[in-house]
C-alpha cells in the first residue's frame, strides 16, 4: 500500500493515497522551473527583459533533450548534497549498521 509505481513505457506515475508526497524546497523548485523554462522556451523566458540577449534560440532535439537531462541531475545532486550527515552507525551489533535518520 505504500508504493510509488512509475510506469516510464507509459508515462505515469500512481502515488497511493498513504503516500504524502512534498514538493521541492522553494529554492530548488524556482531554480528548476527557470531552468527548464529556459531550454524549453527560451524567447519567452527572456521576453520582458529590457535589454534581452542578442543570441538567443531553441536547441535541436538532440540537445534540448541533454540540457533537459542536465536540469534534472543539477537538481538531484542539490537534494542529495549532505546526505552523509543523516548517515547513524550503530556498533552494537556484532556487524556496525548503518541507518537513514533523516532528523539530523
């Protein structure tokens, strides 16, 4: 009951109604929505600047879809950055584990 399924063939994803899931931390989420925006529209993104860019055009698929790609790892790596402080070893067993305690 507590499972996200993403079904990458047909392009969908069920959340169950258990599942809460929260929207990115209101830097990121800005950061990526003008990131995409930028690379899926650029005319539009710049078009109430006062003095736009002078070279300002829409890639070709090919490389539209490697910025898209390159949106999407920048924004992983920022949520994942410091990982490592939620990291707790516990040494009482004979093997230490180690457990995601994402309080810290």
């Amino acid at each position: 009951l507590d499972v996200v399924i993403a079904d990458l063939d047909g392009g969908t994803v069920t959340v169950p109604e258990c599942v809460h899931v929260s929207l990115l931390p209101e830097p990121l989420l800005q950061q990526t929505r003008e990131a995409l925006s930028m690379v899926l529209d650029p005319e539009l993104e710049v078009a109430d600047l006062a003095f736009p860019p002078s070279t300002i055009s829409a890639s070709s698929l090919k490389m539209q879809d490697k910025e898209i790609r390159a949106v999407f790892l920048r924004l992983f790596a920022q949520l994942l950055q410091g990982y490592r402080w939620c990291l707790h070893i516990i040494r009482i067993h004979p093997e230490p584990v180690i457990r995601f305690h994402k309080v810290r």
